[in-house]
C-alpha cells in the first residue's frame, strides 16, 4: 500500500520504517527540513534499537522523506498523523499540531483515504479530525480512523513487528477492512471497535502500568520499613498469572512522553466528565514522592549535600533511548543540585538531550570520569554498560563509598564485599 506518516519523532519514524519494511512505499513528513535532510542520509534523529537497519534496508527503496505534505498526500491511500500531541496547562493534551495536519491533508484529499490518529489523542479526536476534514473536503471520501499506539521507547520496532494486539477504532467496515489488510502480516490479535473505545483503551492501558510501577514503589518501601526485599515479593508477585511479572520492577517512579502525560490527561477526561479520578491522582502523587524519596536517601546517607559531589550515572528515563522528557532521573538531578550538590552526570545516549533541558548540568565522558572524587555514586537509569561496571575500578576512583542504586540494578552482597555502602530500593 502507499503510506503516509505525519510527523516523524519516535512514534512516526518507526511506524514508517517498519511499515516500509513489510514492503509499503512510506513517505515520511515534517516540517524541519534539518530533520528530513538527516533522515534522508539515513541518519535516525532518535536513539531507537534497530532503527538504524531499518532505514539502511528501506530507505530509497520503500522509504522516503520530505516536507511536501500536499505531494505525500496525494499519492497515499492511508495516512497517518503521528504528531505530537503535548500537555497543556490543564493536563489534557494540546491537539494544535493535530489540528494543523487535519488541515492539511484535507486540501489534499483527491480520492478515498483512510486518516489514521496514531498519536495518543483525547477521547473525540477522531470524530474531530473528521469534522475539520470534512469542513475542507466536502464531497471527497475519506473515513478517519483511531489506531493506538502501543510501542515502548527502547524495544519500539520490537513492539511494532510483535505487538500484543491492534486495536482499529472506526464505525467504517471499508477503513476497517483496509487497515486489517495493512497488519496481516504481523499476525497479531486484531480488535475492530468504536473510536471513542479505541481512543480509551490507549489511556487506561498506560494509567494501568503507571498503577502497577506505583504500586510496586509503595510496596518498595514498607519493605523497607519491615526489612523485606521487594525483589523477592515481586517475584512471588509476579507468578500469580493475573498479576504477572511485567512492571513490578521497583525504582525512582515512572517518566517519559506516554505514562506522566496520559496519566494526567485522563485525570482531566474524567473531570470533565463530572467523575473525580482519585485512585489515578493517588498514583502520580506516589510518584512524585518516590522521586523526592531518592533524594532523602541521598540526605540521610551523606547529610547535608552542600558542595558535596555525586556521580549521577543515567539521564534518560528508563535504558535503550535518549529521551529525557519527564526523566525521573533528570528530576532527581535537579533535586540534588537545588539541595547545593555539585552533579557530575553521565549516560551512553541521552546527555545531549539532557544539556538541551537543563544547561547548568556538568556531564563526564564516561561512566568512570564520573565517579571520580565522588562522595556518592546514584544509578538513576539501568544501562547494561553500569550493571556491568568494574566496581573494583570505581572503588580507587571515588573519594567516598556510598552507592545509592535507584533501579536496584547491582547485587548488594558483592558490591558490599568491596567496601561500598550501598542501599536500593526496597531492599
């Protein structure tokens, strides 16, 4: 098929390549003509694990960039928006660049497309875009359908080639038919609904997990209170078929462009709707204190934190990306260094990020320049390159001995034989 993407950040980029390599000619669209020029010389303007061979192996081929909304358009039969979709003021998400691609595409429907909102979009978005397109296009045939996104910064193109399921939200047997015919190949659970279903199951789906990473975090720390080890009651957790393993990993909370974001935006449909969410409110609370709760563990280990230095090893909010947005870590950073801690930072991807959000941040080549000198070493992200460290190397480097291991990422027995204090999470 002949596919459009619109807007090409983490979502719209793998959703083109990987589409593009099922064998779809994909057009890829963004208004920074810097960004298409990069992607053109295949050169991904994301850190996303196999994205790199997907556009080597598609990119002149099936795959193509350009700023030509209108061109792009034209020559589709299925387009997709995948702008960005930020939170406004109130926590419900800010629907402008949604609204500016519905434009858009309708100056240049010329034949039957289906619209597909593949951004995370309040409940009524697709009934929106429909009427904005419909009030340009009158007499053209299109249907606007709602298809979630599911994919997990760090294991996207995974998830895309292997989803759990697809959910198609249209009231459109032609759209439906069509976008089944898109995904056959992935062989995956197919859900065809109504698209306000379709648009809820993508926030109650990520306020679920959020619970679930609350949850585990409250658990965390009445296990430290009775002296139990959360690893352990996770585990026991986690066996229970209707709990399972996924998400009970305790840590510093929950960050990153999906779960803050969606969480809050539900928090503000319910509101709306005349219905106070406050189990929901109750989770991201949790999850601010468990951010505030790290610094105290900081305060209680080394007192006050005026000129003291700590390696923070980790910027991006969870492993395998170089995204900071809403980054417990980068939090926990700003935290420690309000509290007059001199923060010398270090991660493999997402330290240019990290400097463009918080400019007054010192940042070391490597994880070892780091540590030096440092009365404290706090592992915000779960990188392999810091569970698999040479402690014995950090040891002669660090002035002091404390480790304060936020994703509980070390084994505590061996890094204690080496004369650090080290203290986890719920352990």
């Amino acid at each position: 098929m002949k596919i459009t993407v619109i807007g090409v950040g983490y979502v719209g980029l793998v959703t083109g390549a990987c589409l593009a390599d099922l064998g779809h000619t994909v057009i890829g669209v963004d208004k920074d003509r810097e960004k298409i020029d990069s992607l053109n010389r295949a050169e991904p303007t994301i850190y996303e694990v196999g994205l790199p061979e997907l556009m080597e192996r598609t990119l002149g081929r099936t795959l193509s960039f350009t700023t030509d909304t209108r061109e792009a358009v034209e020559n589709s039969e299925i387009v997709f928006i995948t702008v960005g979709t930020p939170q406004g003021e109130d926590g419900s998400a800010d629907m402008t660049y949604v609204l500016e691609a519905a434009e858009e595409i309708a100056e240049a429907v010329n034949g039957y497309k289906v619209i597909v909102n593949k951004s995370t979009m309040p409940v009524g978005s697709t009934r929106l875009v429909e009427k904005v397109i419909r009030r340009k296009a009158q007499g053209e045939e299109f249907d606007v359908v709602s298809n979630p996104e599911f994919l997990r910064e760090g294991t996207a193109v995974r998830d895309f080639m292997h989803p759990d399921r697809i959910v198609i939200g249209t009231d459109s047997q032609r759209a439906a038919g069509i976008l089944a015919e898109l995904y056959r190949p992935l062989k995956a659970p197919l859900l065809i609904t109504d698209p306000a279903s379709a648009e809820m199951i993508k926030y109650a789906s990520n306020a679920f997990l959020a619970t679930k990473v609350s949850f585990i975090n409250a658990i965390a720390n009445i296990c430290e209170a009775v002296n139990a080890d959360v690893k352990e009651v996770a585990l026991g957790m986690g066996y229970d078929h209707r709990i399972g393993f996924e998400f009970l990993r305790s840590g510093p909370g929950f960050g990153g462009s999906c779960f803050p974001k969606d969480c809050r935006a539900l928090i503000e449909i319910a509101r709306r709707s005349g219905y106070n969410f406050y189990l929901l409110e109750g989770v991201m609370q949790v999850n601010r204190e468990q951010m505030e709760l790290m610094v105290k563990k900081a305060e209680r280990r080394l007192g006050a934190l005026e000129g003291k230095r700590i390696a923070a090893w980790g910027l991006a909010f969870k492993a395998n990306t170089d995204d900071v947005r809403e980054s417990p870590a980068m939090e926990i950073v700003r935290m420690l260094m309000e509290k007059g801690a001199r923060v010398v930072a270090y991660d493999p991807q997402a330290m240019k990020n990290a400097l463009q959000a918080l400019p007054e941040l010192e940042c070391a080549e490597s994880a070892l320049e780091a540590v030096r000198d440092a009365d404290m070493l706090v592992i915000l992200t779960d990188w392999d390159e810091f569970k698999l460290a040479d402690f014995r190397e950090v040891a002669g480097l660090m002035r002091g001995r404390e480790i304060l291991d936020t994703r509980n990422c070390l084994e505590p027995i061996t890094v204690r034989r080496l004369g650090f204090n080290y203290e986890g999470v719920g352990r």
